[in-house]
C-alpha cells in the first residue's frame, strides 16, 4: 500500500484490512518519496488517475507546474498522489472506495 501516513483515508483503509487479516506493506511516499521510474511505473499500474486533480494541492499549482509529466509533479509534490494505492496478487487498486473494499473481501 501506497500513501501518506497521516491521511485519514490511508488511516482507514490500513485498520480495515488488518482488521480482516491481511499483512499490509506501507510505503510513505512523503517520507520516503519513490524516484521517477518508481513513479511512472506506478503510473503505468494505476494511469494518470494517481495525480488527485481534485485537491487543494493541485488548485494551488500554476499552469506550468500542471503541464509537468505526472510523474514529476509527484516527485514534487508527493501529496498530490491519490491514496491510497494498493498493490495485491497482481490487482492494482486506488483509493477506498466500495468496489476497493468489495474486491479485497472487506465489507463497505
């Protein structure tokens, strides 16, 4: 799982599937910010719907900054990545929305 420790989403999405028994692998992406081929190989699991176009972050950022290739608007700004993204048996999920919750086996 990928995302911010401090967003309450991830927050979430971490205790629920512990809950139901599953090992989580967290990987901050503040803290520990993935380089570009990390980035674009997230990119080509998840697409451009990894860069939150829909936060106060993005609203924040001038028209240069959001011409940038998306993998280089999230090594600049690592928030910006829409959370959380999970990896598991070969599914690449993002966010936690019912149909997450539904394809892990968690009750939305």
């Amino acid at each position: 799982m990928y995302g911010l420790d401090y967003c309450s989403t991830v927050e979430k999405a971490r205790k629920a599937l512990e809950d139901a028994g599953w090992e989580v692998e967290f990987h901050d992406v503040k803290a520990d910010t993935p380089g570009k081929a990390q980035w674009n190989a997230m990119l080509d699991d998840f697409g451009e719907k990894l860069v939150n176009r829909a936060s106060l972050t993005w609203r924040g950022m001038s028209e240069d900054e959001r011409s940038a290739a998306p993998a280089e608007i999230l090594m600049a700004k690592p928030a910006l990545m829409k959370r959380p993204a999970i990896e598991v048996d070969g599914k690449h999920l993002l966010g936690w929305t019912a149909n997450v919750k539904r394809a892990l086996g968690i009750d939305p």
